[in-house]
C-alpha cells in the first residue's frame, strides 16, 4: 500500500480530530449494517470503576457510552484459567480454550519436548526491525474468530489487530486478517509478521519515523492533577484527592527495559489510540458498505496490576487517561465514519484483583504458592516411588507435564502416575485442586468448578495435572516460571456495545464472554464461526 499521509499529515490529522468538537446528536440514519466494527479489549479493566469513580471519567468517554449505548457489569469468563492471549482468543472465538486450544501463553510441546510459546512460528520472519528471531502467527489457534468469518462471507472487508503485545492482535484478528501490529520492545517500531504481508506498508513506516514512543518516554509519569514539572493543575485536582504526588521517571525505565517499558504506564495506550487512528484512515476503515473490522488493545492497567492495587493513585490515574483515550477515539470514529455506522464494544481481559498486601489488611485469607518448590518436591517424592529417572517433562501455567516416555519404558500406568501426583500436589497449602488429566478425558462435568477446569483443557496440548489455587492465593512471583502464570480468580468483567441501532439500557443478566460474537454475527446476518459456543444478547437493537 503507497503512503497516502506524510508524517506531518499524519500529525496535523491526529490533531484536528482530537480537537474537532463532537458532533451534534441530531437523528443520523444507520447503514443496514455497520461499516466499521470496533472491538477494544482493556487488560485488567474492573466492572466497579463506572459506579465507583464515574466522576472521573469525562462527558465523551465511558460515561458517554453508558448514557447512549448497552452496558453490562456481569460478563463472565466460564473456565478457570485466564491469560491475555487465551482471553482474547476467546472474546473473538467466542469458544473456550478447551475447543480454541490457546491454553497459555506457552505449553509443553510432547514431539520437540521443550516449551512452545502459543504464536511462535519459525516459518515467518517479522516486519520492520532487524531482528533474526522468528514470527508470529495464529496456527496454533485452532477455532476460526470474528473476522474470519466476515472474510469467508466477503473477502472485501478488511480485518485488522492493534496492539502493544502481539498475542492480543494476532488472536483478536485471526487467521485471515489482512493484518496485525504489535510493538517491538526492543526497537520501539510497530511491527508484523510476514505472515500477513511481505513488507510493512509505507503508512507504517512513516508512522514508525513519528519516533513517538522515545516522545512519550521523554516525559515522567505524574498524577494528571501535575504538570510534567511536578506543579499542581485543575485538570481533576477537585475529584481525584491523592495520598502521595507520584513521579516515575520514564527515561530511566526505558534504560532498564528498553521499549517494554511504555506498556506498564499510560504513554503506551496513548501510543496504541494514535496507531489504532491512523490505522483507520491509512486502511480506509468503513468508507463502504463492506464492513470491517479493527480490534484494539490497551494494556497499560493489565501491566501494573502486580505492582498496584485496583483503587491506587496510579491506578485510577490510568484509567482516567484511558477515558480521555476511548473519548478521543469516539470523536475522531464520528468524524471519520460516523457513530451511526459504526458498532463499537469494549470489554477485557481479566478484572484486576486486590494485591496480597490489601487482603493481609483487611485479614483476609491469602497466600503465595511457589510452582518450583512443588515441581521440585514432586521430582524428589517420583525418585523415591518409582527409581531415580527425569519424571517431569514440565511446568507451565500450572499444569505437570509428566515424562510419558519414561512411564512407558517403565511399563506404569500413565493414569496411576497422574493420581499420584494430583494426591501428592492437593497437599500443598494454597492448592485447592490438583486434578488428573484423565479426569477430564473420561467424565462430561456439567458444572461447578470441574466445569471451569474442563473448559480449559485441551486434550493434545494441557499438562497431565492442572492444579487450582484457593481464593486470595496466587503465584509466588520470584519464581521465574510463574512471571507468566497470570492465574485469574476475578472473572466477571464489564461489556459495552455503543454506536450503530445500539439501544441504550443496562443488561442486568449475566452474560457470558462467549456471547459477544454470535452478537455480532447476527448483526451482520452471518453464521457464528464454527465452534462458537456463546447465545446472542437480545433486545440490543429495535
């Protein structure tokens, strides 16, 4: 695609829609279906902040959206095990990881017999950087998404993933997405995979020459109610009173973390707003009756909910921003488009919890489990049962991976080893249930937590025992292994749904994750992807 804005262009058109005033509410007719579907997933985003701190947010963001469209506080997540990639396949699936088979971020491969990360792919190379690592691609995902199926049903609209991560914009996009960008933390560029394309449009090497990550990065993170100097403003100084006036110095996280440090402050949401924008007018988003689809991930809030709590200054600070963002991305989509054609939903991956530090002051039960004293001890407790021998394959996502190989050398029962382990694991303090992979092979649990657990399980790709935490218990941090296990008890979620023949109400019902595509789907009068488990929302639209 030939650049069709300079970098210049594209400053001064970020500006003007920024700036432009919304449009009046006067009567607009929809198309018969939208043009544009916005689908924005907020890592870590809790129901409770829009009864809670509704006073923060601005008239055009959040509040907006509350006021004119759809809104559900109780949307819920129906497995146990909860992780960016696996949630977002889910949202755009709209099936459990059971039947999507995206259980992790990585998982034991049983033929290389080593970790595989869910969207490693040797056979592509990434776009735009120099770099002699492999890329990305969603073949490990096993279910077709959203945008699959409008591709299937009119090869003409355009499907497209944004995100700082690369597991929220390829799962979000899926397999015939015309494209999905991530940011390279090491070379702070937007990139891809040559698995979508053979080089990077010119659009987004201009974008990329705009150098704003180092722009953001220059500036400290200060409460909104201080300049960058430290000195008090009005902005929210009467609605949002500090404990502490807090000041992260940027420039020194970049020199600690290279380029990954933009997406643990609200810079890096900022960033993905004015990609996700000129994304949009590069690509000629909904400019036709062919309806596309672009997903858009902010992560900031999911990248700090171990280092704040869900009501800290930081936190609500980011949230605060993020209003302003999703106000700015709704003025500029009725500039561009036309909320009236354009069928926006927001909802997230995971709800932040409480950190450890506020359940001990409150004296509510919690703890940490380490994965690695466990592992180890199992290791030792297998040497002495069955001989001395590599009993554990691994670890990841906390599930076993049991040595098979070795098990049937040895002539023992794969299922009597997977009970023993399960009998010896539940032992531990903090271990709720540690469940035998033949459990779920042989029995349908139709509900409950067994449900959850079986709803998780893939057949060729779970460990041979999956273990759950009690409630408050999470995973000892220090361990390298369990910096990735993002175990998730807080499943309910908020959704919205705002723009094209959205009627305004509160959906009081519980609602399922799941549920968002057949919605869709039927929107667009097209058959769910195949695989989809969720049941359309009724009554959203006359």
């Amino acid at each position: 695609m030939n650049t069709k804005y300079t970098i210049l262009g594209f400053l001064l058109i970020i500006s003007s829609f920024i700036k432009v005033s919304a449009q009046t509410d006067a009567f607009k007719k929809p198309s018969n279906q939208p043009k544009l579907i916005v689908g924005i997933t907020i890592d870590h985003l809790r129901s409770d902040y829009f009864n809670k701190y509704s006073y923060l947010f601005s008239n055009g963001g959040f509040n907006k959206i509350i006021q004119k469209g759809a809104f559900s506080s109780n949307t819920q997540y129906n497995y146990q095990y909860s992780q960016t990639g696996v949630d977002h396949a889910t949202i755009f699936t709209g099936t459990p990881p059971a039947y999507h088979g995206i259980i992790s971020h990585a998982w034991f491969n049983r033929i290389s017999e080593s970790p595989e990360a869910a969207t490693y792919d040797k056979r592509y190379r990434k776009l735009g950087v120099v770099d002699t690592i492999a890329s990305k691609s969603p073949h490990k995902l096993l279910a077709p998404t959203l945008g699959d199926i409008m591709k299937l049903n009119n090869p003409n609209s355009r499907v497209i993933g944004v995100a700082l991560n690369n597991e929220a914009a390829i799962y979000s996009a899926g397999h015939s997405a015309d494209a999905a960008y991530w940011l390279d933390g090491t070379q702070g560029k937007f990139t891809s995979s040559s698995y979508y394309q053979e080089t990077l449009f010119n659009w987004v090497n201009d974008f990329n020459a705009t150098d704003l990550p180092n722009k953001y990065l220059d500036k400290p993170w200060v409460p909104k109610t201080l300049d960058d100097n430290g000195n008090s403003t009005d902005i929210i100084k009467a609605k949002l009173k500090l404990t502490d006036h807090f000041y992260y110095d940027l420039k020194k996280e970049k020199k600690k973390f290279g380029y990954h440090a933009i997406k643990n402050y609200p810079a890096g949401n900022l960033l993905i707003k004015d990609f996700a924008v000129t994304t949009i007018i590069n690509e000629n988003l909904g400019k036709d009756d062919d309806c596309d689809l672009i997903t858009i991930n902010f992560s900031c809030l999911g990248n700090n909910h171990r280092n704040f709590s869900p009501y800290s200054d930081e936190m609500l600070d980011c949230i605060t921003r993020l209003d302003e963002n999703i106000a700015d991305l709704i003025t500029f989509l009725d500039e561009q488009v036309g909320m009236e054609n354009v069928l926006l939903f927001i909802t997230a991956d995971q709800a932040a919890s409480f950190l450890q530090s506020d359940l001990e002051k409150q004296r509510i039960p919690h703890g940490y489990f380490s994965s690695y004293n466990a592992v180890a001890l199992l290791k030792s407790y297998f040497n002495v049962t069955y001989g001395a021998g590599q009993w554990i394959s691994g670890y990841d996502a906390q599930q076993i991976f049991l040595n098979r190989k070795l098990i049937e050398d040895k002539k023992l029962s794969l299922e009597d080893v997977q009970i023993k382990a399960a009998k010896f694991l539940v032992q531990f303090s903090g271990v709720s249930k540690a469940v035998p992979a033949q459990n779920f092979i042989q029995t349908n649990f139709s509900h409950g937590v067994m449900n959850k657990i079986q709803r998780s399980f893939n057949h060729k790709r779970s460990g041979d025992v999956i273990i759950t935490l009690e409630p408050g218990w999470v995973n000892q941090i220090k361990d390298e292994r369990d910096l990735v296990a993002q175990y998730s008890q807080s499943r309910r979620v908020p959704l919205f749904l705002y723009g094209w023949k959205i009627k305004n109400q509160q959906l009081n019902q519980q609602l399922d994750i799941e549920d968002i595509v057949p919605t869709l789907s039927t929107f667009l009068k097209i058959t769910p992807p195949a695989g989809c488990m969720g049941n359309p929302i009724k009554g959203l639209i006359d």
